[in-house]
C-alpha cells in the first residue's frame, strides 16, 4: 500500500517561504543520510541501591567522553551524576551513580575528569553553589570548588584550558511576580585546569556581565555558554534578552548586543482548546536560552523566552551583532503539522525552543533544535555565511527535551528529556546512517489557508467504505472542538488530508469523541465517552450521528438501565455491521461500570431502526501491572458478526499490554439492558502490538487507541498522544500492520 513520497507532498512538509528544501527532495544534499532513533536509556535505570526508583529521576545535560563511548548526565531530582555506556549506542548499559551533594544542572568531560557545576542553593537572595570534579575511572569525587553564587552552565575552552561557567543567580518568580531586577545578579566565572582536568579553585575569575543590557542592567541572568576555537564566550542572558562576547584568556567582554524582537504572523496566540495558526505577535523579545557556535564569526540561539519573550524560533547571529537568519514561524508550523503542538502553550511560547547544538558530521555541518513543549528536534544543515540553513528532518524526543549532544565521530546524535511521569525520564540516542526517516509516521498537508492542518489527540478510526488506504479519525476531548480528519494511508508518513469540524446548529461543538464509524451514506457515527463525576458538571456517554459536512443529527444518550452504572471509562469505540434498516450500531466500553462483574466489560449494540438495545460482556485480561488497569480502546467490524477490539493496559514500556484481540457475535443474543444474564464473548489473540511499537526504539507508548481494515484488507492502527498535553511528548505511531490472517 505505501509508496514513496510524492513531489506534492514533499512540498507539503515546508511551511514558510524560504528557500528550505526538504531532505527528501535532495537526497544528495546530505552526505551522510538521516537520524533515527536506535535506544533510549531511561534514567531510573541508575537509581543506585537503596534509592526508591518510583522517585523522580530525570537527565537534563549530557557530555560524552573524548571517544564518544561514554555519557554523563545531570539528574537534578536524585542529586547525581549518571554515566551510561554507549559502546554499542543500540544497547546502552547503566554504568554507575555518583551523589554531588546538591543540583547538579551542567556537566563535562576534561583530561579523564567529569567536571559538574552543582547549586545548593537555599534562598533565591543567598545563591550557593560548588564545581565538582569527579574521576572518570573510578567514580569518585576528587575535588570540589566552590563558586560564588548558583550555577547554571558550564564550557570548556580549546584543550579544556579553563572550565567557563555561567553563575545565573536564577530569580525567585513567587516575589513580586517575578519581575527583575532581584540581586544578587549572575556573572561568568573562568577557572584554569591543569593537564589532569584539575581546577586551580584560588584562581577563580568573576567577569561582570552588569550594566550591559538595556533590560535590568544592574541584575544579569546568564544562561548558556558555550566557547568556539578561538577562545571567545558567547554568553546569553536569558531575561536579559542580551548577548555577550567574552575573550576567555583575558577574561574580558569583548562585545554585547540585544537580541532583538520579531514579528510572527500564522501563529497560535490564544488558549482556547483549538489549534488556529492565525494570529499576529509584535515586538517578541527573542530571550535565548542555549547558544552554540557554527564557526568563529556566527553563532545560533534557541529563543526559549522565560521571562517577556519568547519568539517560537531559533536565530543565527554574527559575531558583529548582526542577525544573520530567524527560524520565525516555522517551528510552530512543524509541530502543528507533526502533531506535536502544545495548544496549551498558545497564549505562551508556543513550541518553545530551549536547546540547539551543533556539530560536523563528515561534509555537513548540522544544527540540532529542541523544542521543549513540542518534545521534538528537528535537523537542520548549515549552508554557510550569507545563506539560510536547509531544513532537514524533525526526531521525536522524550517529554521536554533539555539536552543535546552532538557525537560526529561516532555519526550519533543524544538528547537528554527531563520531565519524569508515566513515561520516565530518558536518555535518547539517535544514529546517522542511509535509511529514510523512519519518523513522522503521520503528518499533515495544508489548510486552504496555507497553513498546516491542525491535528493531535487521535482516538478513533473507520476505514473509508470505498477507498482503499482512506482513513477517518475523530480527536477527543483535548480540543474544544471535535473534528474528523481525513488520512490518506497510500504516503508514507500517512497523510492528513482534510479536516472537517463538527458543528451544532452552525456552531462548532465539542464532543469526547473517542470512536468513529463511517455510514453508507457517508456521515459517521461518534461514540463520545462519559464523564459521571466531572467536576465541571457530569457527561453523558453518548452516540452522535454526524452527516458528511459534521453537523450534527442525532444525539443519542444511552438509557437509564446503562447509564445510572456509568463510571468516567465510558464509551470507547464504535463500529456497524449491515445497511438502512439493517444497520446496528455496536460500541465498546473501556472498563467495568457499576454492575458489571468484575473483569467483564460492556459490548453494546444499537439498532436505529428500533432504538432498541442490547448488551454483551467481554473478558478482560488480567495481567496489569501495580498501579495499572486494563481496557478496551477501539471496536471494529470485520464482518457481520465478527470484530476486532484493542484490549490494553494504560502502562508504557516493553512489559505492558497492547493487543488485537477478536470475537465472534455468531449464536450470540445480546441481552436486554438490566437483564441479570449477559451473554459472554469467546476472544482469540490477533496480534501482539509491543513488537510493533518497539520498533522506533523509544518508548512502547500506553494509548494505542484507533484500529481499521480498509477495503482491501489492510490494517492500520494508531496511538493516542493526548493533545501533547499532561507530559505527553506528542509522539505519534501510525501502524501498518498489513493483511492480518483469520479476521473474517
């Protein structure tokens, strides 16, 4: 069924103007293929004994060894540092723990040492914080500096001559609301190494980075540094919205400058629940957060915003003060294409760029972006002084990218994701070679506007009744405004189409929609999922009957014999068997209500042209994990009397329940609501879904939600990313799982 990409849609993957062509126009553009994810190497996983793993572990900055075999990251929760093995960065090993007493938030390899700048700070105006040195070999801490205030970054020079370290002196954002000045104000402070990675701590030098910028000179907040071949620092002040030169050997500023605003245009400004690029920003303070140099004269900024700004874009500055190149729009255009975009950061920083690094890998030189609330990185290749970057690929990343390192010699690339929650802090590590992007999976055409097609939250799909690869899906809750969108399955990545919004009496309306089945008529039946205890008034698990423009029809509740045993895990797929007055409509629920035994959960079935219905039972497993619950999450005909369910657990990670189960209605009388006796379904295993999900190398994902067969007997399944909202990275797997023996 897939094909390769079409020129149309190659052409669909740009989102601004400029003269950004994608890899896959070009492929001898790049001479070294593509990045793609071959493990990921969850923190916890060094939690040393004694530690509580459920404990938050997180990995914020990474550096490697000289010979790229060897990470340490910073784990700011445990108080630590981690070190993984990455001989084989396929298979990476834990490789030992070592407390620093206090947050460590940079760290460093020099001459067989680990250099990590630790805050112990207590009191936002008392600032406290020490460089620990810790020997490579044996693990051990060897020496220990203090420094005079709270740590945020460190670099090291050319042959790690100095240590360079950026004291933030971070400002406390509970008093008076945050605003700045609030002293004590941050400093770059320089410390000599000897041959061994040893600091000189009677030799630590403050340079003063106060009165420089325009936005409260007397309380600099340094960021990032970072320290090109000729032993000049570009420092950012964050809050600032200012840059610094400082010569590292004289230990003096060199030059400083604003980092400017921008003007965006098709962007999402407002939190309203719905993704809508067309909105206006003027006067963005850029506010950047890491830095990295491309060469001695030009240097690249990913403008986070933290305090006013924040301009969704990352820059390329020349050492003069002139601004070279602005990403602008594009990186919110990618994530709402990708289904990455945090609608929930709208009225904010939208994707919210916060690292970039850099690095030479063989002919091309390559800009790495993280975007922290999109939970991407997208590539790009430096095409010299006087030209725009060539945009490249976009890699998904755990939950809040913060770290990114570049290993060329070894063709890898690390990204360090710090939130910890259902899906754990990790280490990810991506690898350059000649194979295609294995992501996106799914990705959006444009909008009649000329802007990406909104998308995310994925909850239910129908296969076209005619088309083969043509799918319907229909978002959830995570939007205002439920809408069904149309996938074109025949691209690889799989392509979003066309969207249509459901609408009420001409207005848009939103449903927990959380299955879709398209009617031979082509409108759709919408199974929206219940909410009984929703603190902002109770929901009623209802089926919705939906024409082919999205207007609504038909709202059907379910009676009071079913819905008086309703609990929040209501109605989770739909599907129908037969046409007209045959037509039934039959709907999963996703776990026991009120008066179910318990393991059993509700099969219904609706019959429009009675209004009548019925209920069967199906047997759910048993095998959660502690914590955890199992359901079902899609019901799909495949036949009149045979279907296909998603029966899974709410866990991520290789040990937990993502299955195709069927069952057959054949014999079977669905009993009347109330009735005491509930016929049961015998089940038979389909498919295991784990290995499917394992294939992209990072996290096996809870929320495989939608499953169709199309005409031709293809099956396509896809996850759930919530919206990108609640900790989730917004990563997408859209699953072609072929023609699956034995389903009719």
């Amino acid at each position: 069924m897939s094909r390769s990409r079409s020129p149309i849609q190659v052409a669909l993957v740009l989102a601004c103007a400029q003269a950004l062509m994608p890899v896959w126009a070009q492929p001898a553009a790049t001479t070294g293929g593509y990045f793609n994810r071959v493990a990921t190497f969850e923190a916890y996983r060094n939690v040393p004994e004694g530690r509580a793993v459920s404990k938050k572990s997180v990995a914020e900055i990474v550096a490697a060894s000289a010979d790229g075999r060897w990470l340490a990251y910073t784990d700011g929760e445990q108080q630590g540092i981690g070190f993984i093995d990455i001989s084989k960065p396929s298979q990476p090993k834990p490789a030992g723990f070592v407390p620093v007493d206090g947050e460590p938030t940079s760290v460093v390899f020099a001459h067989g040492k680990v250099l990590a700048v630790v805050s112990s700070t207590r009191q936002f105006d008392q600032p406290e914080g020490h460089l620990a040195v810790l020997d490579f070999a044996s693990r051990k801490l060897v020496a220990q500096c203090p420094l005079r205030g709270q740590p945020d970054s460190i670099a090291l020079d050319a042959g790690a001559k100095h240590a360079v370290i950026v004291i933030e002196n971070e400002r406390d954002e509970k008093l008076n609301k945050g605003a700045i000045p609030q002293l004590p104000g941050g400093n770059l402070s320089i410390v000599p190494l000897d041959a061994q990675g040893l600091p000189d701590c009677t030799r630590l030098h403050p340079v003063s980075l106060a009165g420089l910028a325009e936005i409260a000179p007397t309380d600099p907040e340094p960021e990032f540094v970072k320290v090109n071949r000729q032993g000049v620092a570009v420092v950012s002040l964050q809050e600032n919205n200012h840059l610094v030169l400082v010569d590292v050997a004289k230990r003096a500023v060199l030059k400083h400058f604003s980092a400017g605003t921008v003007n965006l245009k098709e962007v999402d400004t407002k939190r309203d629940g719905n993704i809508q690029p067309t909105g206006s920003l003027t006067g963005v303070l850029r506010e950047p957060d890491a830095v990295a140099w491309l060469d001695d004269k030009r240097f690249v900024t990913a403008n986070e915003g933290d305090y006013k700004g924040g301009s969704r874009s990352f820059s390329i500055f020349n050492t003069d003060s002139t601004l070279a190149w602005d990403s602008g729009n594009f990186l919110d255009h990618e994530a709402i294409r990708l289904g990455h975009y945090p609608e929930a950061r709208s009225g904010a920083k939208g994707n919210e760029p916060e690292s970039v690094e850099v690095g030479m890998f063989g002919k091309d030189r390559l800009i790495f972006v993280g975007s922290e609330r999109s939970s991407l990185v997208t590539v790009w290749r430096d095409r010299g002084a006087g030209q725009p970057p060539q945009y490249l690929q976009a890699l998904p990343a755990g939950s809040g990218p913060e770290g990114l390192l570049a290993i060329p010699q070894r063709n890898l690339l690390v990204v360090a994701s710090e939130n910890d929650g259902a899906a754990r802090a990790s280490v990810m590590i991506y690898q350059r070679g000649t194979e295609l992007p294995a992501y996106p999976t799914l990705m959006s055409s444009d909008s009649a506007s000329g802007t990406p097609i909104p998308w995310g939250a994925l909850s239910g799909f129908s296969a076209d009744r005619q088309k083969a690869g043509r799918l319907w899906a229909v978002t959830d809750s995570a939007y205002a405004t439920t809408r069904i969108l149309q996938i074109d399955a025949n691209f690889s990545p799989a392509l979003i189409s066309a969207a249509i919004s459901v609408t009420k009496d001409g207005k848009p309306v939103g449903f927990d929609g959380e299955g879709i089945a398209q009617r031979a008529d082509g409108g759709f039946w919408i199974a929206s999922e219940g909410d009984p205890d929703k603190k902002s008034g109770p929901l009623k698990d209802m089926l919705v009957r939906v024409n082919t423009k999205g207007e609504v029809q038909e709202e059907i509740s379910l009676p009071e014999s079913l819905s008086h045993h309703a609990v929040r895990f209501g109605l989770e797929g739909v599907t129908t068997t037969g046409e007209g007055a045959q037509e039934q409509v039959w709907l999963a629920v996703q776990r026991e209500w009120k008066d179910d035994p318990k393991g059993m959960v509700k099969i219904l079935r609706y019959t429009p042209a009675t209004q009548t219905w019925g209920v069967l039972h199906y047997p759910l497993d048993t095998t959660a994990v502690a914590g955890g619950w199992v359901g079902l999450s899609e019901i799909t005909a495949v036949g009149n009397d045979n279907f296909v369910v998603i029966e899974r657990d709410n866990q991520f990670g290789d040990q937990s329940l993502k299955t195709l189960k069927a069952f057959s209605v054949a014999g079977l009388q669905p009993a009347a609501p109330g009735d005491a006796n509930v016929p049961v379904v015998h089940k038979r295993l389909v498919r295991d879904l784990v290995p499917d999900l394992q294939k992209q190398h990072g996290h096996v994902l809870d929320k495989v939600e939608s499953f169709a067969v199309d005409v031709t007997g293809q099956a396509f399944a896809v996850t759930d990313n919530d919206g990108v909202e609640g900790g989730a990275s917004g990563e997408t797997q859209f699953l072609r799982l072929g023609q699956l023996p034995g389903l009719r």
